[in-house]
C-alpha cells in the first residue's frame, strides 16, 4: 500500500513538472475529446499555478484523510498515518486537475477611422451648442 501510494505521488509531482517544460503547458490524453477530436488535448494551464495547486491539494488531502483516518479507525495512530498516506495523493490530484485554464483571447482589430463617422462631431438634434464665450457661472458666495 506504502509503494502504490508513493508511485501515485511520485505520478503527480512528475505530471506538475513535466508539462512546465513549455510555455504555456498543455496535457495530451489519448482519448476521443468533447468535439470527437482524437487525441484529446487539454487547455493549457499556467505551470506555477499548477504546482501551487498541488502543493495546497496535498496538504488539505493530508490533514483530511488524517483526520478522517483518526476518526473512524480502530486504532487512531494507524487511521492517521493511513489517513495521509491515501489523503496527500489524491488532494494533489485533485488541486492539479482543478487548475483553470489560462485565458486563450484573440486579438481584436482597431478600425482605422470611426465606426460612426461624425456622431461625436454634433449636437443631437433640438438642442443647440452654447455660445463660444460662454463658462460656467461662479458658485454663490457663502
């Protein structure tokens, strides 16, 4: 149980590292996608976020399973240790897998002259601009 548990954690550190390797990251599954594209490739993610996700994921799985392990076992220390053996994985699977996806934005055109042309150059109809000389009135004494 102790081996299987240290290979899972050793799966997840090497797929936070792993996909670090290129900017921005993305992971490849050997699956049908949503839109039946084949191989399936997940949004990239940012690679520090990720790790800082699985770090967190980890610690939050160990005091979990840790303190679920103490509350139901027989024998506490046992539940505990087992506890986090089993809980420290899976909270990092779950903070890497929970990543969101960096934004994936396409870069928007700027016209050249105005989309109206003239609409700002105007007074709206009925209302006239004020005389050129013209300011604010002062504020009252007081």
């Amino acid at each position: 149980m102790r081996l299987c548990m240290t290979g899972l954690a050793a799966a997840v550190a090497l797929g936070t590292m792993l996909p670090g390797c290129a900017e921005p990251t993305a992971l490849t599954l050997y699956g049908v996608g949503p839109n039946g594209a084949y191989p399936y490739t997940l949004p990239p993610v940012d690679r520090e976020q990720a790790a800082e996700r699985t770090i967190e994921g980890a610690a939050i799985g160990a005091a979990l399973g840790a303190s679920l392990g103490a509350i139901f076992a027989i024998n506490p220390a046992a539940g505990a240790l087992i506890g986090t053996e089993i809980g420290a994985p899976v909270g990092a699977a779950v903070g890497y897998a929970t990543t969101p996806p960096i934004p994936n934005y396409k870069p928007i055109a700027v016209p050249a002259s105005a989309a109206i042309p003239g609409f700002y150059d105007r007074w709206p109809p009925g209302a006239h601009a004020p005389p050129l000389g013209s300011g604010v009135p002062p504020p009252p004494p007081g």
